[in-house]
C-alpha cells in the first residue's frame, strides 16, 4: 500500500512538474493559434518574436458598421508586454485621411520606402506598412469615389524588418480585414523572394541615372537631366501604391544637390500641393481610377543647369511617365 502510494504521488509531481513547464508553451500555442481569427502563420510570427520570451496576449476590435477592425499579438519582455504585430484597417474615408495626414505631414516629403511590386501599399517614416485596395463590394461613396480599405500593419521592434516573415506575417491580416469589412478586394499574395521591407538602417539604394533603366524610376534614363552622370536615383516606387517617389541626388557635404519626385494618389493627397514643402511651388495634377493624383518636385535652391524650367520640364517627365503607367488621364503641369 506505501509502495502505491509512493508510486502516486511521484506521478503526480512529475505530472505538476510537466504542466506548470509545458503550460507558457501551451499559451504560446494557443495565442499564436487563435489571435487575429487564426490567420497568423506560426513560423513567421515566431521569427519576428524571435528572443522576446512567450506570447503574452491577443487583441482585437471590430465595429463594422463604422468601418474599422483591428487586432494584435504580444509577448513577454523585461516585465511589459511587446509588440509583435498590430494591424487596423478602415473603410471609413476620414479614417484613411486621418492616417495618411499622419504618414506625410504637411511638408509631403517624409522618408518612406516601397513594397513589391504587386503590392498596393508603402512603408511610411514610422515603419508602419500602409496597403490602400478598392473594395468592389462596398460601391461607391456619396461622392461617387469607389470605395477602399485602408489597412495599416506595425511590426514590433524586436523584429528584424528586414525578413520576409514581415509579409508572410500581415498579406493574411490585410486579406482578413478585407473578409471582416465586406471590402472584397481580390486577395493578396505574399511575394516571393526574401526581401522584407526596407529598413533605414540598412542604406540606400541608389543606382546612377544610367543604370535607371527597368527600375520603377526609369524615365530618369531618358530624361537628359544636365550632368546626368553625376547623379543617382533612390526608386521609391510601386505601380500599385497610393504613393512614391523617385530621390536624385549628386555630390555629398556642402556641394550636394537634390532633387526629388513625389507622386500621390487619391483624393487625400489634395492638401499636399498646397503645402510649404513643395518649396519650387511646381505641381501636376491628374485623373486616376476615379480619384485626383497630385505630383509635386522639390529640390536644392540651387543646382547648375536646374532652374526653375527645367525642374518643370522634368516634373512633367515624372508626371507623364507615372500618367502612362497607371492609365491616368488630365495631366496638367501648374506653378
């Protein structure tokens, strides 16, 4: 009878034993499984947790009526849980203005990076990856603009923003706002390659005008730009994005020169062509899937052989070249 009981109770502390090791995994498990409605992939969100201790918590928030859902994933770390992922999206036309105010202030021109191309979205400053798609279920707005989903997804710190796990991580969030909304919008897929997201840390990548071509700036190669041999171009864009930008640049120190290229598209961008940031007062305007564009230049005071007519002309270089890629119509050249 002793030995039985003996034989019970070493049972039952190895059994205690195995719970109380095996129960943060059981919660790893369990967080990863059923956080966001289950479509984060556990591989690639355990690599952007990668040395952040166990998951902590799930989080979500969905008022469809009012056009927004959200949710997000944490984990343990120095006693206050961390980001993994976070994603909210709106329908709601002020919300998307609201957010994209935030993503380019008024001088318009803040650092941003693009996605694959295939992709409808861009890095802003903040790291923050912005994907804009057209909801064909949800029609049009009272002002007959096709309707869109606005998804903004943040990567926590800890990550490596760099890894390809950033978009295996939040293309099946962006697809699962889209579901939770009744946007519609056709599925993304995540690209292929191993590029994540650009990290400012990592550099430039800038290519000389001549080397321009086949890039998403490639009118650059054509365009005659004076002493074109001493510039590079930073290819800021993506044929599917609500914005871009095309960064040239020459020299370094006190005898450098820029000049840089921005493109916006929707009606958002409206406030940006009014802005002090667009110091060469030069803008053009056009018509593109239903909703205004706005291409703006802005550059050092004073560049030999770039004057004010010649940042125009390239400006409409820029304007034209974005105006045939994306089937726009009305390009007008103003200031």
């Amino acid at each position: 009878m002793r030995r039985w009981w003996k034989v019970t109770l070493t049972a039952a502390v190895v059994l205690a034993l195995a719970g109380w090791i095996g129960g943060p995994y059981v919660k790893d498990w369990w967080l990863v499984r059923t956080a966001c409605d289950g479509v984060l992939p556990s591989g690639p969100v355990r690599e952007l947790a990668a040395g952040g201790g166990h998951f902590t918590k799930a989080e979500a928030s969905a008022h469809p009526r009012l056009g927004d859902y959200g949710c997000g994933l944490y984990f343990e770390g120095h006693g206050e849980a961390k980001l993994v992922v976070r994603m909210t999206a709106y329908t709601g036309r002020d919300d998307q203005d609201a957010e994209f105010h935030d993503a380019f202030p008024l001088q318009g021109f803040p650092r941003m990076y693009p996605m694959p191309q295939g992709l409808p979205g861009f890095v802003d400053a903040f790291g923050n990856l912005q994907f804009l798609l057209r909801c064909p279920a949800l029609g049009e707005d009272a002002a007959g603009r096709p309707r869109r989903m606005l998804v903004s997804a943040d990567i926590g710190l800890a990550a490596d923003r760099t890894s390809h796990a950033v978009y295996e991580t939040v293309v099946p969030l962006v697809n699962s706002a889209s579901r939770h909304l009744g946007c519609g919008a056709t599925p993304l897929t995540v690209p292929k390659g191993d590029a994540g997201p650009q990290d400012p840390d990592k550099g430039r990548r800038a290519v000389p005008l001549t080397e321009a071509k086949g890039t998403a700036c490639g009118w650059v190669a054509r365009a005659r730009i004076p002493e074109a041999a001493e510039w590079q171009v930073e290819p800021l864009m993506n044929d599917m994005a609500p914005a871009g930008r095309c960064d040239l640049d020459r020299g370094t120190g006190p005898d450098s020169r820029y000049l840089d290229f921005g493109a916006f598209y929707g009606d958002w961008s409206n406030y940006l062509v009014l802005s002090d940031g667009v110091r060469s007062g030069l803008t053009a305007t056009a018509r593109c899937d239903g909703e205004a564009a706005n291409f703006t230049v802005r550059g050092s005071q004073k560049i030999p052989g770039v004057g004010t007519a010649e940042k125009r002309r390239l400006l409409e270089a820029f304007a034209g070249d974005q105006v045939e890629r994306r089937g726009c119509t009305g390009l007008s050249v103003t200031g």
